[in-house]
C-alpha cells in the first residue's frame, strides 16, 4: 500500500490523535521550536500536508496568509470545516495546484518521511517559492529512524539493529492515553533529503537537531526530529 493511501485509511485515528490537547510532541515542545525556525508572515505560506491543520492554524493566528494541502480526503476536509476552517486544498505534494512563485514561505512539518515520492514533493515545494522564499521542514531524524533503545532504562543503549543506509518503509503502532495511531513512513538516510533539496536547487542555510526539552530524558541523548531551513540557490 502506499504512505499516501495508508494515512488516509488512519486519518479519523489521526484526527482524535492531533486534536487532544497536550497529547503529543507537537503541543509539548515541537510545535514551538518549529515556529523559531520560520521567517515572520509575507505574501503566501503554503502547508504542505497540513493534516487536519493544527500548525496552519497556529500560523494563521501568527499573522501568515496560508494555504493549506493534503493528499487526504479526510484531513483536506476536517482541516476546511468546522470554526477555525483553513483554505485547504486536496493535493499530493508531488503534484501542487498552486502557482510557481507563488510563496514566500513553504512549509512541511512532519510530512517529508511520510510521502512515497521525496523527490517530486521537494521539487513542488521548490516550485512554489519566489526568489527570497523558504521552504522549512521537520522530519523524523534519521538516526531515530534507523534505530531503537535497546530496553526501558534511562542510560539503554541505542542500536541501528538493522541499515541505516538503506530506505526501508516501517509502521508504528503506538497507544497513550486511550488513544491509538499507526504511523506508515519510509527511513531514509540524511543524503536522500539533501540529494532531493540539491536536486531543486534549494541551499539548506539552517538544520536543526531537536531533543526533548527535559535533561534528564534519554531523548536528550537521540535527536527526535530534524528541523531544516533552505532557499533558492
Ligand atoms: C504526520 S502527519 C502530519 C500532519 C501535520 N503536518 C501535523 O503535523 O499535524 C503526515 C501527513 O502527511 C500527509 N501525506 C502523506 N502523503 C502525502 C502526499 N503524498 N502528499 C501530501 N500529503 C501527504 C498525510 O495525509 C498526513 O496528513
């Protein structure tokens, strides 16, 4: 199956998941080091898989202009209804309606590791940015990808038991607090992102490891996330 129809046969688990105040990373700490990251408002921020629109909303309310897309029916469609309702456009990233130039920022958190086609979806999101534009992503890092604690402790080792190298498709079937998700994504070493960003002519000008906020959890030792900043070259 691909990633692409997997989210969508997850999106209502998705939906409960995304919208439970507090209940993950996002809300935590990811949410907000994301925006630190991100230039002020302009002409046109695009969303790239916005799911059911949570970040869009926060940078509406931040003063962007956005435009938010998902290759989900479902999400498209709780991200364009109910009070706080986006512009929102059913879309794969790998095929954008939107003009070329169009954005001075793009925008796709937590998405890149989740798409069947890498290198269409930058090459879009390259597409749209005007001159001065930029596109920030966050995406499962890599090494967290490859590898898992070995164990529950606090000091466990983490082990790549298997290729880091290689991209290899892996779900998660994770439950917390009476929720349950099963995330589809695809590992791919760090040089299949840069090779995709060079490839549209994007320069990475910021890259960002990003741990738990608390010293004492073992996620300070792993980075969780891989936040990253490029421009037109
Ligand atoms: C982990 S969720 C992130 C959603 C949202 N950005 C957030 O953080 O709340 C991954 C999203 O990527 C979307 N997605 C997967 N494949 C896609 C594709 N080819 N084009 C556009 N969106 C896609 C999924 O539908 C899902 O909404």
């Amino acid at each position: 199956m691909s990633l692409r129809n997997a989210w969508d046969d997850h999106a209502r688990s998705w939906i409960a998941w995304a919208r439970a105040p507090g209940h993950d990373s996002y809300w935590q700490f990811h949410g907000r080091r994301f925006l630190e990251l991100l230039p002020g408002p302009g002409r046109l921020t695009v969303d790239v898989g916005t799911g059911e629109g949570r970040l869009a909303r926060d940078l509406r309310a931040l003063g962007h202009p956005v435009v938010a897309l998902d290759a989900s029916a479902t999400l498209a469609r709780a991200a364009a209804t109910g009070d706080d309702a986006l512009p929102v456009v059913q879309a794969g990233a790998a095929a954008l309606p939107l003009a070329t130039g169009c954005a001075d920022l793009v925008v796709a958190f937590m998405v890149l590791q989740d798409v069947d086609e890498l290198e269409a979806a930058v090459a879009e999101a390259a597409r749209l940015l005007d001159r001065r534009g930029v596109l920030c992503l966050a995406i499962v890092h890599p090494v967290n990808s490859a590898g898992a604690f070995e164990g529950e402790g606090r000091e466990a080792p983490f082990v790549i038991g298997g290729s880091y190298t290689a991209s290899t498709r892996y779900h998660d079937d994770v439950e917390r607090d009476g929720l349950s998700m099963t995330f589809h994504s695809e590992h791919r070493p760090l040089q299949a992102y840069a090779e995709a960003l060079e490839g549209a002519g994007l320069v990475v000008e910021r890259i960002r490891e990003v741990t738990v906020d608390d010293p004492e959890d073992r996620w300070r030792r792993i980075p969780l996330f891989l936040h990253l900043r490029a421009r037109p070259g």
